[in-house]
C-alpha cells in the first residue's frame, strides 16, 4: 500500500515547552486515520506541521510525498482542510465560495462550472445555488464545507472537529461523504471529540502531553486497553496526562 | 443578602416564541414552554440552531421574546428583570470575562459588582478556584481554554446565585475534562442550587435529573434521561460485520427495518412493529454472503433523539 503520510519523530518546541514529542506514524493512501488527544495534548499543533503552515523544530515527515520542511508550498496544494470554525464565507453565495475556493486553487474555469454543479447536483442543492451560504441550516453547510475543502481533488483531507454541534443525523450523513470519499481514494485524517465517531476510522492514534500514546485499529485499541468502548480507551489513555488541559 | 427561599418552580417558560430577521422570518423559539424546580439539574440537549441560547438570553433577561412568559425564582422576565439580575449567574458559550484583567481581579470584580465579597463565598467556589490560583496573578486573556472555563464558572458563583444558567460549557472539551466538569455541577447541586446547562453532547444527557431535548426551535421531549429511552417502542438491533458500508445498504433495504444507522462499532436498526431479529437476520443472510453479528440492544439518548427527529 501507497504511503501518504509519514511522520518520523516529527517535533515542536516553543522555547522550553515540547507541543509534540517526537511523533512517528505512517498512514496508507485512501486512510481514515482518526486523530485524538485531550485539550493541549499537541494535536493542533502536530496538524499545522502536516500541513505546512508551522516548521518542526526537528525529525522528518512527508505529506502526499513532499518534505515538510522544503516543499510545504506543494502540501498546501495537495490537501483540503476544513474546520468546524472555519468553513465558508456565509456572506458569499454557494457558487461564489466555489468559485472562490477553486479559484485560490488555481483551477480553470471550466473544472469550477463542472465540478460546481455535480457537487449541487449530490448535495441536491440544485436550487440554493445562488443562496447565501449564512441562510443555510447548519447542517446543509457542513456537508458543502466539506465538499468545498476536496473541491480541487487533493489526495489528502484535514477535518478538525468537522461535527462538532452538529445534529445526530447529519453528524452520520457527514460521515457517509467521508466514506465516499475514502472509496474514491482521498485520505481523510481527521480530530473529534465524539467517540462513537474514532469507530468510523481504520485507525486511531491518541496523543498525551505531546507524545502518541496509542496507534491501532479502534477493535485492537480495545482489546489491548480492556475497554469496551473507545470512550474507553480514550479516558485510560489521557487520564495520564500530566500537563495542563488547552 | 439572605435571599427569601420559596416552595415556587425554579423556572418557568410557557408559550415563548422568538424570531429574528426583519420579517421575522427565522424561527428561533416556537412555542416553548416548560418548568425547572428548585434545587433540579436540568439538561437541554440539542445541536446548533435548536434554540439553546436564545432561551437562555431571554430567562437571563437579555434578549425580549415576541410573546410568551418566563418567571425566574417567581419574578417575571420583563417586568422584573432587575431582581432576576441580582440572584441567577450565566455563564454564556462564548469565554466573556475581561482578558486584560488577571484572574484575582475578574474575581474581585465580579463580586464587587454583586455587593459581596470573595472570601464571603469562597466555600462555593474552592474546589474549583484552586486549580487556578496558581495562576492568579496571570491575565485572564493568557489562559488555557481549560482554566478560562474554571476562572468563568468561579466568577458565575461568587454572588452565590439561586439558579445557575451554564450555555454549552462543555463544547469543544475532550471527553476527560467534560467528565470533570459535570463532577462539578454534581456538587454545585447538592449545596441546592438550581442549574440549568445546555449542551450538544447527547451522552450527557445521562448526567441530568430531566431533560428537554430540542430541534429547530422546538422541545421534541421533557422527561428524565430513563424515561426518554423507555418511551422509545421500537425493538433496537445492533449488528456488525466485517463490511460496514456494504452492511447498512442491506440492512436499509429489509422491509421490516425502520431506520438504520451507523452507531460506533455496530450499525443500530430500528424495526418496525411486527418485524423482529430473526426475520432481519434470514434477509441478511440471503442477500449478503458476509457474516453478520446481531444482538438485541437498548436504546440511547443519541436513539431516541434521530427517532424524534423523524417523527417531526
């Protein structure tokens, strides 16, 4: 299998205090790779790395093939990010803010017309096209974020929190995109803090004070932690952390 | 101040209704209504948009509904807001203390501003103020989210308020610090203040003596936690297989099956009446050549919650 992401003791220092700890990970292309850790675990910090918007202080890591260190103009354009925080421009209409992200992606106008009316076409937003995304319910904004964020097809996308608020049915019809998504290939590395939600991944790593903790498959995460649930596995785990919670 | 105890509701909100927009065309509170005793933990479950902090701004008196009436403690939202003012603490969603003050002065502030002192309640707030006060001396705005949250609740309790409003305090907070944080509120109601908490975590629904849980404006349920999940009727299957995607689409697709639905490691199916496990499971078998695990479970809040929401 095809390595998209690799980590080798990847580590950030801010002046005396370590944020990430020597990490080290290797995740397969098409991967939903769940991403956990308690408040000010590191895990912001380490996903900055990864998408070239902060410098390690020392150890290597590629995304989507390219160095972190070197070519972290290519990563930003090889991966799609989206936040519960930040999504969408709620004072630009739908097809603006596609036409907005693709632009910013460099795509040619025809792939934004294409690909701008098979994404409403799925979302059977046909009709809210020229809508503002902020008259939108919530719901129906999460799942255009998200499409939005692999408008460009990146190999690789980043959700931080990507359900968090979200209603329990739309919290699952999120997730279906993101198997879809997987099918076709995209590697989905991705933050929450619902633990239902680190059983949809392949797998899971869990991140205390800054090191890995724990990378399994959420069954073996389980059996090797004797929890029965990843709820579970979670409060073993970062029930151990010393530093102070972010 | 010796506040005058009273056998009435803590809480009570009957007919309120709240738009906003010039044409009054969103929706924020249809028709709400509801009672809150004295002393009770009550949980209002629901996700962004349900209606949360619009019902709290307008008990807390900062936001007028368009019709309806509140009372807080027996006083009335409108027309005595200037009592209400003085007995209940809100601590809103978004962190709302003064950043460039330190976290002794946020304090002192806040009580000064309540006519009291800290050291007159510090008892109420020990157990939560010494985890920051080895930070005192630092600003506020410096803070981690964790100990913000902490310096928030301390300064919401330092007049010692009768009813306690708390709006989302644990969004955004991993599992172990949410877990802390309801140990808190535990111990805030057994020294019998009345709190009312809102949260999108379905799984804390548990935790409450009641809740309300809420879509869209509306109250689809007010029961306690147990009561919830014994109210839902329908016989609830849990079934996993090593096909997890290929496994939903058949198990949607059985005439007998109501809703299905991922839900952690298994897949939880809703069946309608008069269909049961053994039929799901010779469907299962017949259209699918991978083995399937099924087991006959309860419900949960987060259950109860999608089978209300279909009912809508």
């Amino acid at each position: 299998m095809e390595k998209i992401i690799t980590a080798h003791k990847l580590t950030k220092r801010f002046g005396d205090f370590t944020a990430v700890n020597q990490i080290s990970f290797a995740i397969q292309k098409g991967e939903i790779f769940g991403f956990l850790g308690a408040n000010g675990a590191g895990k912001t910090t380490a996903m900055r790395m990864l998408c070239g918007l902060s410098m390690p202080s020392s150890g290597e890591a590629t995304v989507a093939g390219f160095d972190i260190y070197r070519e972290n103009e290519k990563i930003k354009r090889s991966i799609g990010y989206m936040s519960q925080k930040f999504s969408l421009y709620d004072d630009l209409t739908v097809k603006e803010n596609m036409r907005f992200y693709g632009g910013i992606y460099g795509m040619t106008d025809t792939f934004i017309r294409d690909k701008t009316a098979s994404i409403l076409e799925q979302l059977h937003l046909e009709k809210e096209g020229d809508k503002l995304v902020g008259s939108l319910p919530l719901g129906w904004k999460q799942k255009l974020a998200f499409s939005v964020a692999i408008f460009h097809d990146p190999p690789i996308v980043f959700l931080d929190e990507p359900t968090g608020g979200v209603d329990p049915v739309t919290r699952r019809e999120f997730w279906s995109m993101i198997y879809q998504a997987s099918a076709a290939g995209i590697t989905i590395f991705v933050t929450t803090h619902y633990m239902d939600e680190a059983e949809y991944c392949n797998r899971v790593s869990i991140m205390v004070d800054g090191r890995i903790e724990a990378l399994d498959t959420p069954a073996q995460l389980k059996q090797t932690y004797q929890a029965k649930s990843m709820d579970g596995v979670f409060l073993k785990l970062a029930r151990k952390a010393t530093r102070a919670a972010d | 101040m010796i506040r005058q105890t009273n056998t009435m509701n803590a809480v009570e909100v009957s007919h309120l209704v709240k738009t906003y927009g010039k044409k009054k065309e969103v929706l924020a509170l249809d028709d709400i209504s509801l009672v809150v005793g004295q002393g009770e933990l009550f949980g209002i479950i629901g996700p962004d948009g349900a209606g949360k902090t619009s019902l709290f701004r307008i008990l807390t008196t900062l936001l007028l509904a368009d019709s309806g009436r509140a009372s807080v403690d027996g006083y009335e939202v409108v027309k005595q807001y200037k009592e209400i003012r003085n007995w209940v603490g809100y601590m809103p969603g978004k962190f709302s203390l003064y950043p460039d003050l330190s976290v002794a002065e946020n304090l002192n502030f806040f009580a000064t501003i309540f006519n009291t002192t800290v050291k007159k309640n510090f008892d109420l707030i020990r157990d939560i103020y010494v985890q920051i006060e080895p930070f005192q001396h630092r600003r506020a705005g410096k803070l981690s989210g964790g100990m913000k949250q902490k310096l928030a609740l301390s300064c919401t309790l330092i007049h010692r308020p009768s009813v306690l409003f708390l709006d989302e305090p644990t969004t955004g907070v991993d599992a172990v610090s949410r877990k802390e944080f309801w140990e808190m509120l535990k111990r805030l109601k057994q020294q019998g203040i009345t709190i009312l908490v809102s949260t999108p975590y379905m799984d804390e629904a548990g935790l409450c003596d009641r809740v309300a849980l809420m879509q869209n404006g509306s109250i689809l349920s007010i029961n306690t936690p147990q009561r919830v999940v014994s109210e839902f009727r329908n016989e609830l299957i849990a079934a996993k297989s090593q096909k997890m995607l290929q496994l939903l689409e058949a198990l949607k697709g059985y005439e007998g099956t109501e809703n299905a639905y991922p839900f952690g490691e298994y897949h939880h199916v809703v069946m309608k009446k008069g269909f049961g496990m053994n039929g799901l499971k010779s469907y299962i078998d017949k259209v699918s050549a991978i083995p399937v695990d099924m087991v006959a479970t309860e419900p949960d809040i987060e259950d109860c919650f999608i089978a209300l929401m279909k009912d809508e």
